[in-house]
C-alpha cells in the first residue's frame, strides 16, 4: 500500500506530466530503483527494470511513427540515425531532468549518497519505466500522445542530429584536403565525481584549436567537438531544413 504522502507525490507528477492514470502503484514501481527494495528487505517487489523494458519497445515504435510521417522524403538511413539519438539514454536524460523526474524516484540510502538522482541510467531508465507504466495503464494511443509532446516541447533540430553523427567524417575529409595530417581529440577536463563525470574534449588540427565538446562520455564529447568545428568552419548548416 502506498503512503497518503506518496500518493499526494505521484498525483503531484502526473500533474506535472499532464497525465491520469487509474493505476498509481505502476507509476510508484516506475520510478522505483532496484536499491530501493534491497534495502527495505522487499527484493521480490517489482522495480522499474520490467517497465523499463517494456517503455523502450514503447518508446522505439512512438518515435519511428513520429518520424515516418514527419520527414516523409528521409530515407531509411537518415530515419535510423535520428531514432538512435531521440531514443538514446543521453537525450532520455534530457528529458528526465526537464520533467523534473528525480524529486519522485524511490532510492535505495546508498543509492542516494552516491548520487544516484543525477545519474544518467538511473533517470533514463526510469523515463523509459514511466512510458511503459502510461502504456500499460492508457494504452499505445496515449502514450504516443504524450511522447510526441514532449518530443515537440523539447524544440529539436533534427538535421543538427543528422550532422552530430557526421561531424566527425565531415572533419577529417576537410582536413585531408589541406594535408595528410588528421583531427587530434584530446580530453582537457574531467568534471564531476566519478560516478557521474562529465568529459571536455578538445579537437585541433596542426596545433590550431577547431572545437570544444562536451558530454558524459569520451565518445560523445568528441562527437560534439566535432560538430562545434564543422559550425566554425561553416562546412555544414546549423538550420533545420525539412
């Protein structure tokens, strides 16, 4: 049974989230971490880990429709590219921390010395474990509905998406017009605990700094020093173009 305080909790969110559900015990279980019920001595209570692997084929099938139908001239290939960032656990984090989802989350004491309300899988997967709660409460239909809002709120630039996994190509094939030298990716700092780190990466070509990335791994710093470059440079548009 859920306390009076934590039903006031959920229906604080669903209100922030502009959703009903009927069934607050499935929202209760999406938000709640492994750690939580390990140390309440409740291990066979259910946690987010099932929701959650139910929110991300959710999540994958709202987010190729939205796709599908919004760029109707994108071929396969540019689709695939935009769906892996905009179900990524990086962007999930985004959003999480835009819907305010850590104030809710049940975590386990140690959980939350260790900072578990800002780390990246924790709010990702539960992002994806509340998808799968509104599926399982309101069905398909209104998940998608919600999806597609937030997907719209969040003001994305899809051919910037599009660029990000390119920049990094579009980089070198500059570079090797000008010599045989190519792009050196450096991380200049580590910022954070170490748990939750975040990277500053530095790109540069003949000792000349191109372009500063960051992000909370080393691949994806460079990724976005890469594209910081390609934007000076002006070897790509920065505009949506539909």
């Amino acid at each position: 049974m859920l306390s009076a305080a934590r039903k006031n909790q959920l229906l604080e969110l669903m209100q922030c989230l502009n959703i009903k559900l009927t069934d607050e015990i499935i929202l209760d279980e999406a938000l709640t971490h492994p750690s939580y019920n390990f140390e309440s001595n409740r291990e066979d209570a259910p946690d987010y880990e099932r929701l959650e692997f139910l929110g991300d084929s959710v999540l994958r099938l709202a987010v190729s429709n939205y796709l599908f139908d919004k760029y109707k001239n994108y071929p396969e290939g540019k689709l695939t590219k935009i769906r892996s960032y905009l179900v990524s656990d990086d962007f999930l984090f985004k959003i999480a921390l835009k819907l305010q989802i850590k104030k809710y989350l049940n975590l386990g004491i140690h959980e939350e010395k260790n900072g578990g309300r800002e780390k990246e899988s924790i709010l990702a997967c539960s992002m994806e474990a509340i998808l799968g709660a509104i599926f399982k409460n309101c069905g398909f239909n209104y998940v998608q509905e919600f999806i597609y809002k937030i997907y719209n709120d969040m003001s994305i630039n899809f051919e910037e998406i599009l660029s990000l996994y390119n920049s990094k190509e579009i980089l070198q094939q500059y570079t090797q017009g000008l010599g045989k030298d190519l792009p050196v990716y450096r991380v200049i700092e580590e910022k954070g605990l170490e748990h939750n780190k975040i990277y500053v990466v530095n790109v540069s070509y003949r000792g000349e700094e191109l372009g500063v990335g960051t992000a909370r791994t080393k691949k994806e710093a460079e990724k976005n020093a890469a594209l910081s470059a390609v934007k000076r440079l002006n070897l790509i548009c920065g505009e949506e173009n539909e």
